[in-house]
C-alpha cells in the first residue's frame, strides 16, 4: 500500500508534467507548500542556516535545497540530479504545412526518440508561450505555460496494403513521414473566424505581435492552431509573440498491469526519477527537527537538456550546479577558497533511468547483470566513464542501501554494445564532485509510453530519503586521499 500511495504520488505529477516547463512549474507548487522560498538568480541571496530555497532557470531547470542548522561555509552539498526533458517532437518555428488538401504541423526531432511510437496516438500540444500584454499605453510581455488538453493531431500509419513489407522493418523518414494532421484545408476554410481576412488562412496584419521579425503569425503558422492555443491562454491569437511547443500524448499515465504493479506512462525518464528526488527532498526536510543537526546542504537539480547532450544555459553542462554551490558557500563565508574544500567534502547522485532485463529479448543483456522490476535501485558501471561510479561512490551508495534494507542492483552494458550516458559524468568532470549513476529498471525507454515497476518507486524514494538523512555521518568514516 505504501508503494502505491508513492506511485500514485507520481502518476499525479506525470499527468500534471506534459513538458520540462510544466515539470518544473509542478515542482515549484510543490517546494512552495512545503515551505520552501524562491530566490533569483539576478538577485543577492539572503541565505540562512536551517531554511530552504529554490530558484529556477529557464523556468525548465530548479534547483532546490535546504541548509542545515550547523551547516558553515566550506561543508559539502548532498545532491541528487536528475533532468526534466525526454525525447519528443517540437514544433518548428515555421509550423504551417500544407499538402494535399491538409493542415499538417511541421515538427523536429528532439532526442532519440522511438519515433514509430508516435503513429497512430491521439496528440495534442503543450509549452511556453511570450504572450504581449496591453495595458492602457503600456505593453508587456508575459511567458506563460499552455496545454490543449483534447487530442488535436495524429500521425497515422500507411495501410499495410500500401506498403506490404513493413512488418519486415518499420522505416520512418524523421522529415517526410512524422507531420502530425492538424485538420484538412476545407474544414478550416469553412471555420474560419471573421478575423482572417484572406484566402490562404492568414492573420490580418494588424492581430500580429509585432515584436520581432520571428513572430508567429498566419504566414508562419495555421490561423486555427493560433486560434486553439490563444484560447488555451485566455488571449487573442495576435499577441501571441513565441512559443516553445511540443507534441504531447494525450493518454494518462496510470498505475495498471492485472497486479496493479506497473506504471505505464510517457516521460518516465527521466520524470520518475525527478520526482522521486524531489519528493524525497521534501519529506527528509520537513520534520521540525529534520535539519537540527545537518552540517551540510540537502539539494535536488533537475536540469533541461540532458537527453540533447546538456549543452545550454540551463543544461547540466552549464556553470548551474557550480553557480548554486558556489553562492551559497559565498553567503556564509567570503574566502574564495572555501568553495573548493566543499565541493571535495560534496557528493552527487546521478539519478537517471536504467534497463530493465527484457523477457523477449534476454540476449541484449549480460549475465551477470541483469536489473529487474521490484529489484530496486540500478548502479550502473562503465570502465571508460559514460558512467561515474567508482567504488568509493558505489560503497556509499550501498551502505546506506543496507543500513535500510533497501534492494539495490547492479548494470554494466555488454561488452559488444554501445554504453549510453547521464549528466554524472558530465558534473564530476565540470564541477569535481564526487558521482555515482543510478536509475530506476524500465522498459520502452525512449518511446511515447514507457513502463516501470510500483516498487521501484518506492524503492528509489526511499534510498534517495535515506541519502539526504545518513550521508553526513557516513562520509566522515570515509578515508580516502591521505
């Protein structure tokens, strides 16, 4: 019962979490009723001991922490990082595509995607938009969240009579096959509002946002998703200035499986185990006493962009981690060199999903290590360091797996496989901090709907708790470099 009462937790912030943005905005809701307090990175932060803070960037990244009551300048940071982004289509900035009597959404690739996953779902659209706000002679401009909730859009297959050796490989062309079907051109002619003043659909010149060169107007995209996502916003298609939109399934995600034991949903990497830090955080900091002797700083980092390499303002490979680390250690100390003592007596968790052993496909994984559902937490190993881990950070992870009793597992790919790659390698190398890689076991990784266990929720919840609570007392019985 306690398993699924976690995992439910998590159905509810997947659906609330159709992209990074919304992902972080539901973390945010989430930090600010625990009693966590939001400062600006443009700001000076008025820090103290014993009280717990977040910011964000790009409003796709947070970071968030809490600083113990006997915490000073020059003690570590325990982290647990993870990313908020998955594989997915995004709209391009010219959207509007016409053929063959149809309304068609152009879109691009973004990660590695099992891009047949796509066909044949009920889609619709969800992001940010810039949206101009008009008040007496004064303009602003507002970034405001959308989700059009009722499927809008489809990919659909090619009959297998029209192409009689699919099932023999399904081929998909990224830039030709994958334009989702927005409506057909006589439906959106005979709809059109007064307010579009031509034949071919466009808006009239003065609805635009006349903000930038890049706006979206009619000319660049279909008046009737303007129209769709403009009464999304509560705002006239005209002021709509940008977006960063992307196509969304629109199926829930959903405890299922004839045991109830699974969780079936898109985005699973990486938002299982973004929640399962965040909510971790938030409990191993709410008792009133929980911080009264914690020497050093509890923090969780989601960042956007892993899945495109992290490379970004806001991505892991970003000065994020360092900047968050570094200010806060300036805030109780102004030695420049206390920053370095704590980023050696600090240690991250890289916590991103891991492979399931798959039934139909037992080959694709080593003998000896196989991760299974229910089985808990995923180490994962690579000698040429698309993984983290060593044995000092694999040795803390484990002890504190069996002072709680809490399953933990082992993955190192095959030998003859390519070995993919988190943000861990990427922050001990950028930062220097001590990191270990560890996922949850899922399957369809990378697909529009994805799978892992309930228990393995709960697992992970509990093991990233138990990290924030025991690490202090156990790094200082750790000797290594004297």
């Amino acid at each position: 019962m306690e398993s699924s009462a976690v995992a439910s937790d998590l159905v509810d912030f997947l659906n609330a979490s159709p992209t990074a943005f919304h992902a972080v905005d539901e973390a945010k809701k989430r930090l600010k009723s625990a009693g966590y307090v939001q400062i600006d990175e443009k700001l000076d932060w008025d820090l103290k001991a014993g009280n717990k803070y977040f910011f964000t960037r790009n409003y796709s990244t947070i970071v968030a922490f809490a600083i113990g009551k006997k915490y000073v300048a020059g003690n570590g940071f325990h982290i647990v990082g993870a990313h908020t982004d998955s594989p997915c289509l995004k709209l391009k900035p010219v959207t509007k595509v016409i053929k063959s009597g149809f309304l068609e959404v152009g879109v691009q690739t973004y990660g590695g995607g099992l891009w047949h996953t796509w066909f044949d779902r009920d889609l619709t659209v969800a992001g940010r938009m810039i949206i101009r706000n008009k008040k007496d002679s004064s303009e602003s401009y507002l970034h405001k969240l959308v989700r059009i909730e009722e499927p809008i859009m489809r990919i659909p297959t090619l009959a297998i009579h029209l192409d009689r050796g699919v099932n023999d490989g399904f081929k998909v062309n990224t830039q030709t096959h994958l334009l989702p079907v927005l409506a057909t051109s006589i439906k959106a002619e005979l709809n059109k509002p007064a307010s579009i003043d031509d034949a071919t659909g466009n808006a009239a010149p003065n609805d635009r946002c006349k903000s930038s060169k890049r706006t979206p107007g009619g000319e660049q995209h279909h008046s009737l998703l303007l129209q769709l996502l403009a009464a999304q916003a509560g705002c006239e298609p005209g002021d709509i200035c940008d977006f960063e939109l992307q196509a969304c399934d629109t199926q829930p995600s959903i405890i299922a499986g004839a045991m109830k034991e699974f969780v079936f949903s898109g985005r699973l990497d990486n938002l299982c185990m973004s929640f399962c830090s965040l909510k971790a955080l938030i409990d191993a900091t709410s008792p009133e006493n929980s911080l009264e002797d914690e020497v050093g700083v509890r923090m969780v980092a989601l960042f956007d962009h892993e899945e495109v390499g992290s490379n970004s303002a806001q991505g892991a490979g970003s000065p994020v981690m360092f900047d968050a680390l570094s200010r806060i250690t300036s805030t109780f100390g102004p030695d420049s060199k206390l920053i370095q003592k704590a980023i050696q007596k600090s240690f991250l968790v890289s916590a991103d999903m891991a492979h399931a052993l798959h039934p139909n496909y037992p080959d694709k994984h080593e003998e000896n290590h196989q991760p299974k559902f229910h089985g808990g937490l995923v180490i994962k190993h690579n000698a040429n360091q698309r993984y983290a881990t060593n044995a000092i950070t694999s040795f803390v992870f484990r002890e504190i797996a069996a002072k709680h009793n809490i399953p933990l597992q082992d993955f190192v790919i095959r030998n003859d496989m390519p070995c993919g790659s988190t943000i861990g390698p990427i922050l001990a190398s950028g930062v220097g901090i001590r990191t270990v890689d560890v996922g949850a076991p899922q399957w369809s990784m990378h697909s529009i709907r994805e799978m892992c266990a309930v228990d393995d929720v709960k697992h992970s919840y509990d093991h990233f708790k138990a990290f924030f609570q025991d690490f202090s007392q156990l790094d200082g019985k750790i000797a290594v470099d004297i």
